[in-house]
DNA sequence: CTTTGTCCTACTATTCTTATAGGATTAATA
DNA sequence: TATTAATCCTATAAGAATAGTAGGACAAAG
C-alpha cells in the first residue's frame, strides 16, 4: 500500500503553484528546481492537473499556471482524482466485480471502511490547510509510532 | 492504492481458521475451498501466518490449523504485519530516507496523519470483530459513497 | 528568427505482485 | 512397511503497473 509519486508530487506542484505571487504564474521549471523533481516527468504531472481542470495558464501559454479555484476549494480528493479514477482499496468494493464467494465475505466490509475513511480524510483537507500545516499538528504521534512500526 | 491480495487472502484465511470446530483444526485445502483460493498461493499465505506466530498446526503436521491467540486478541494489524514490514505510504515516512526538501515539505504531514489513521484503524479491529461484522455497520454509506465515485 | 516554455505521444526500464511448479519432509494409516 | 495426504520450502515465471526518459511539434515573447 503506497501512494503512487504522481498523486505525491501532485500535490507537491499544487501546493506550489498556490504559493506563486498573486499578480503571475508559476512556471513548470519553477516547481521542478523547488520541488525537486524531474522537468520531463513533472511534465505529465501538469498534465493531469490541467486536465482535471485544477490550474490553467496565466496568460497565453507562457506565463506559468495559477489555480482555477481558491486554495480553501481544492480538496487533496480533487487532486487525487486527477491521477486515478478514485479510491478503491479493493477490487470488490466496486459494483461491477462479481465475487464469488456466495455466503457473504466478512472481510468486505472491513476494507470498505477504510475506503470510507481515507475518501473522507482525502475530502476534508483543503490545499490551505495544507499550507497552513493544519494537518501537521500530531507530528509528535506520527514519529513516535512511525519509530515503533522500523522497531519491529 | 491498493490492499494486496496476499493481506486480503491472509485475512480472509485467519476467520477460516477462526471459525474452525473448536476441538480439529482447519486444513489448508478447506480454507482454499470455502475461501475460492488457488491451494498453491495459499500456501505462501499459510507459511507467512505461520511464521508471524498467529497460527500454528493442531497437532502434528497433519490436523491443520488452530490460532495461537483468542479472536479477541489478534488485528488487522496483526495479520497485516504477517506480510509486510508495517505501514508506510510513503517512503519519507521512514526515519532513514533523506529528503533534498529543505525548506519542509508541507505534504509530508498531511501522508503522516493519514498513515496514523490507517495504523489506528488495523489497530482496533480485531478478528473476532470481523467475525461479527461490526465493521459492516455503516455498509449503507460505505455502497453510496462508492456508487458516487464509480459515477465520475 | 531564435529562444523559451508548453503540449503531446511513444517508449523503456524497473519493480512488484501474483501466481505456479516441483519436490522434500513428515505423519497417519492401510 | 508402503501408501497416501498434508505440510513445508525454494525457485521462477508471467503480468501489470509505475516511474521516468526521449523527441519533437507548437506557440508566443523578445
């Protein structure tokens, strides 16, 4: 279970691009050297965002992107969703799989609850929670469990 | 994002074995019929069960399985660690990689938390729950939820 | 008319997962 | 004791998905 690099580095260009001066856009390069990450692939990033219609070109194609809506509407689920068609941890959590496990799976609800969970977290986070680290505020319980996980 | 089948095969085995007569243990090739699993894969499932203590043969090698611990006692989390080293959904997460971020990611919290929430959840629902469906309570949410997704 | 940045497609390399194969070992049993 | 049945264990293959590179077309600014 790992989040996919696109979804990550999209949301690390998101965050990005929303930091830019408000009067000019951020340019692909610009969000390649802070971010660190490669041009050629920070490239299809873009792409998806563009497409999933969460930035737009400034002005004409060569003034960098802004944001279409204002950091506090751009949920991380909106970001996500512009990488993968959804959320679904488990294939028989969609409707159209056919499982054939007859007397009713008891494991099946479980996993749809994660699902639940992570698509809730995913909605309830907005772009300016995240630069305002409103989601960093346990950071101690995150290493100290973290820590005890490498333990074992 | 994706729950390996050898975690959701593990724990679909472990209620097998949970559910078996009180007084013989549960063979393989039971689990794989009732649970619709290839035998040979099942195998590999049974052998990382084994080796992560959560069951153990009834008697001799030839009676089956029984677990080592009572329904009540044994996670998800449990039988999640059986397969793989913990719970890490992204790999800055872990106290040794090096990040070239040096200003501070503002990602990094918000995967943290959502890892803390996942590990929360592993952590409390146990195996005697599962067999009770205490999970499936909200399964009216979980379907519409998911029914809105699969729409997009 | 050159440079720079975006746009777009194709491709490759690698990794991981999922599984299968084949046989060794052990224990019950006929 | 020979047979059967179950576990145990290693190797490997098939497949999918991910991550990343390459190459160039196009558009606009200088």
């Amino acid at each position: 279970m790992k989040i996919s690099t696109r979804t990550r580095y999209g949301v690390r260009a998101m965050i990005e691009i929303a930091r830019g001066e408000p009067d000019r856009g951020v340019f692909q390069k610009e969000i390649a050297i802070n971010q660190s990450l490669s041009l050629k692939y920070l490239d299809h990033i873009i792409h998806a965002l563009k497409t999933a219609r969460l930035i737009s070109n400034a002005k004409g194609k060569k003034s960098g992107y802004i944001l279409t809506r204002k950091p506090s509407e751009i949920t991380v689920f909106d970001i996500h969703r512009a990488f993968e068609p959804g959320i679904c941890l488990v294939d028989c959590l969609s409707g159209t799989y056919k499982c054939d496990l007859s007397h009713g799976c008891m494991a099946r609800g479980f996993w749809g609850e994660l699902n639940n969970l992570i698509l809730s977290y995913f909605r309830s986070v907005t772009l300016d929670d995240l630069m305002n680290r409103r989601v960093n505020l346990e950071d101690g319980l995150l290493s100290e469990d973290l820590k005890r996980e490498e333990a074992q």
